[in-house]
C-alpha cells in the first residue's frame, strides 16, 4: 500500500515536477524506498511514519513550493501544532495561538531541550539552510517534542506540542496545479 503510494509521488517528481530537469540526481528515491519497505500497513504509527519518509524524500528537491500535506477528514489541514511562530534573533516568538496554553508573543527559549540556534542545526534540513529571518519553522514544531516557554508575564514552562490525527494525505506541486490524494 505504501510503497504504491511512494512509488507514485517519485514517478511525480521525475515527471510532472517542473523543476526536476534542473534537479535531476538531486533525490536518492532508494534510500527512501527502503524505508517505505520496511513500514508495516497494519500498524497504526506507519501512516505518520510513511508521512514523515516522504516529506524527508521531497526536502532532496530543496522547492518550498512542493508539500505533502495531511489533512483531516474533512479536508482541513492537520499539520497545525495550535500555534504558529517566527525567529527573531536567538528565539522564536508566537505569532497566532488557538492552544490556550499560549498568547500572541510568548517566547520560545528551546525546542525539545535544545536552544534555537542549536536546534537550527539540528532541524537545518528542514529549514533549508534559509538566514534566520527566512525560516519557517511551523513544520519543525511537528517535528518537535517539546517547546520552553517565557510567557510574557515571565513565566518559564515546558510544554508538549499536540497534533491533529490524520486522515488523507496529499501531495501538491503548484508549478503544474498537480495534487494527488490519498485516502
């Protein structure tokens, strides 16, 4: 099941992915492939495992246009920590909360133990190597375990970061308005 689906985003990306002529060789589908392999369909932690894989396969390409989202059952996109944040120097600050646990301007001091510029090497993949006012660093809240927090007033805590299940999974390329789902 996985690996059909797996097959399908390479075959995807060879293709149909307006950028592949001048990043032909950049992706190594095999090393990934054996991962997809190895997953078990039956377990329940294999569809957040399959997701993790292909995301990895696509971060090769270096294209923020191109993504693999999960979405919910009713379309809505699951990968949503319940906050949104932005660096500014050696912090990150949150920016939008729908997690009563934070406020608009909480400063995040560590992500799962590690300062931010640290964690910046740790999750360098994933932020492209961007400058630090460039990265995004919502996807890497998913990644995450846990986040410090200073709260405005003060207040330092440690917190885990929840997540959304998922239901379908999708892959989208812009370039060639392109989405396929999986369900």
């Amino acid at each position: 099941m996985y690996i059909d689906m797996f097959e399908k985003i390479v075959d995807v990306m060879h293709h149909d992915y307006s950028g592949f002529l001048d990043k032909k060789g950049w992706d190594q589908p095999e090393l990934f492939r054996k991962k997809v392999e190895a997953l078990d369909p039956s377990a329940s932690a294999s569809r957040a495992a399959f997701t993790a894989i292909v995301k990895d396969y696509l971060l090769d390409f270096r294209d923020k246009h191109v993504s693999f989202t999960v979405a919910d059952q009713n379309g809505s996109p699951a990968e949503w920590a319940g906050f949104r944040v932005r660096r500014y120097r050696d912090f990150l600050y949150i920016t939008e909360s729908e997690d009563t646990r934070f406020q608009s301007g909480d400063k995040i001091i560590s992500v799962d133990r590690e300062r931010i510029p640290e964690a910046a090497d740790t999750y360098a993949r994933q932020l492209y190597q961007e400058k630090v006012a460039r990265q995004d660093w919502n996807p890497v809240m998913l990644l995450a375990g846990e986040i410090e927090v200073e709260h405005r007033s003060g207040e330092r805590a440690v917190y885990e970061i929840h997540r959304k299940k998922n239901r379908c999974i999708r892959l989208n390329i812009p370039q060639k308005k392109l989405s396929l789902a999986f369900i």
